[in-house]
C-alpha cells in the first residue's frame, strides 16, 4: 500500500524493496518456532527480569484496556501454564530497554532498508544510555500475545506513518483511510470494535502472514486481531477543565503583562498547555522542534535511503513558516529558540 502523499524518495525505497521476508534477518526469529500452536516462549527467558506493560483485553477501560506492569517472565508462566489467554503485551519498549543496559538494537533486529529514515525513533547508537528514556522518546514497540487477543480501533500516535512485522502467527487487519473517521463513531467518540458491524466495508480487511511486513500509511485507522499466538515488531473529553484552568489563570493575573509587553496570563498559560501535550501525549512544540533539529544534526539513515536534502528542507521550512504565524511561537522561547537554530542549519 503506497500512498499517494509519499514522496518520491519514499515512493521509490518501497516500490522497489521486496517486503515479503523482510522480517527475517531478525536473530529471535529462528528460535521462536511453533509447538501446539504455542512458541518456544523460553527464546524470551533472557527478557524475563524487564517489566512490561500487559493489557487485559477481557477487561475494556474508556478507549482502550485495563492495563498493568509485569514481569515479563511471570507472564510468560502464565501462558505456558496455559492461563492468561486474554492477556496481551502491548508498547513493550524492548529495544530502549536493551540499549538503556548497555544492548544494541541490533542484537535483536535491524529495520528494513526502507525504514530506516526514521525521525521518530532514529538508532540509539547516536545517542548516549539514559539519554531517550524508554517510556518516552522511543517508538519502536514489541507485541505478545495468544490468538484472539486485539488491538481497538484507534490512529498510530501523533498520526504517525507505521511498519509491523510478524515474527511469529498471523494478524487481521481492518485498515480504514482517511476521511472514514466520521463514519466510525460510537457516541462520543471512536468505535471500540468493528468486527461483525456493517462499518467493516468501509475499509480493507487482510490477513498478515507470519514473516510479512505491513506498512500502514498516516492517518489511517485501523484495528488489528491476532489469529494465533503471535511476536510482532513495529517501529476531548477534557475540553470543560482546560477552560476552568485557562480561567483561573486569568483572574489571577488579570491584565499584567511582561517586558515584552506579552500578557502574563497568557504566557503562563501557554506553558500549561505545553507541560500538559509534554506529559499526555508524550511531547509538545518544544520536543518537535528538539525532534526536527536532532534529525538534522544526525540524519538517521544515508542519504541514498533519505529524502534528498532540498526535500527535506522544503518539509521543514513548511512547518516552521505555519508555526512562526502561531501565537506559540512568541509565548514560547524555548521553542523559539529552537526554531532560530533549525532556520540557520536551513540557510543557504
């Protein structure tokens, strides 16, 4: 599936990247092999002592599941006793948390050729341990789980483009493009299951067989249910209390305003918002900026897997320009401080 809003670059590495088997040069692959329909699950003893997140997919909460943190290696005991069944390790941040130790990405799986121009999660060795805490600034996920475990149907983080490699066991997928969203809705917000709904003919549904490679494009919803046990590698409810605090903020500072002449209230009030993106979705405009700059100083792929760098600055300075004409900008300095450095690495 290649999108239209690809570039040509990106167009290219994929037309011309045979995907299927790509998921093969992965070292676990050949020692997670199927017994009775369960994996050699001990390939993963080694991984025992790291704690993962485990989701309860019997158990729905809001949008998502009922969550804990485990050690890996009970729940492996679990599966192997055979209990557990509704049990699914989801977001397992393996790689950061070999690398945190002292690991390489590598000595668990090294991307596809095509994937490699990734500015989300771009290779830890460029980076010193500790430096990418594991929770946060690394998006390259594992998943475990039996057959008949699920993912709800929900849009990849910060719309984000998405590969998923199956090690191990199938997956259907129910992709639904752009635009579909509208049609998807459940009450207030998205539907949790389309299985078994007339919505399902909205998008395209396909079986991931064990060793393929899926790429879902951004923007995309999509919900995913796995078929047998499976190891998959893959790089406003609020609105009323923002208001109150915005509020708030305002009685309390009234009309003071700062040397600059900008309105107290409004820069504390753009650094709330700023601390709250940071803390719910993982980062705000300050952590974008610091994204784009990092990915300039380090580009995480050569440059004959990578946009050309006319292309990529033409994206950047996009961007910036529409963020530059944004109250944002004034109201925050560290942003703005960022941006300033990025527009000199772009200047001819």
């Amino acid at each position: 599936m290649v999108p239209s809003r690809l570039s040509d670059s990106e167009r290219a590495h994929l037309l011309d990247s045979s995907l299927a088997g790509s998921s093969r040069p992965f070292p676990v692959y050949d020692e997670l092999s199927y017994d009775d329909f369960l994996p050699n699950l001990d390939a993963l003893r080694a991984y025992a002592d790291q704690v993962v997140p485990v989701a309860d997919t019997s158990a729905r909460e809001f949008s998502e599941f009922e969550r804990s943190d485990r050690p890996l290696g009970d729940v492996l005991d679990l599966w192997e006793q055979g209990d557990g069944k509704s049990l699914y390790v989801k977001d397992w941040h393996l790689i950061a948390e070999l690398c945190e130790r002292g690991g390489a990405a590598k000595d668990v799986y090294e991307p596809p050729a095509c994937f490699l121009d990734d500015w989300l999660s771009p290779p830890f060795s460029l980076f010193s341990a500790g430096e990418m805490p594991a929770s946060l600034a690394d998006f390259r996920f594992v998943y475990l789980g039996p057959g008949g475990t699920f993912t709800p149907l929900h849009r990849d983080v910060y719309g984000s483009y998405s590969w998923s490699a199956n090690v191990v066991g199938r997956k259907v997928w129910w992709l639904f493009p752009p635009g579909t969203e509208t049609q998807l809705q459940e009450g207030s917000g998205l539907m949790f299951d389309v299985r078994g709904t007339e919505k399902e003919q909205l998008g395209v549904k396909i079986v991931q067989e064990e060793g393929e490679v899926i790429f879902v494009p951004s923007g995309w919803h999509h919900q995913v249910v796995n078929i047998d046990f499976e190891m998959t590698l893959a790089n406003d409810r609020v609105k009323e209390a923002i208001e109150d605090v915005q509020a708030d903020i305002k009685a309390r500072l009234g009309n003071s305003t700062l040397p600059d002449g900008t309105l107290e209230w409004e820069a504390e009030w753009a650094a709330e918002v700023e601390g709250l993106l940071a803390r719910d979705a993982g980062w705000g405009w300050e952590g974008f900026w610091a994204c784009i700059l990092g990915n300039m100083k380090r580009p995480p792929a050569s440059p004959d897997l990578s946009p050309s760098e006319a292309e990529r600055n033409g994206f950047i300075r996009e961007v910036l320009d529409c963020f530059k004409s944004t109250r944002e900008y004034t109201l925050l300095p560290r942003a703005r401080e960022t941006v300033r450095e990025i527009e000199a690495l772009l200047a001819p």
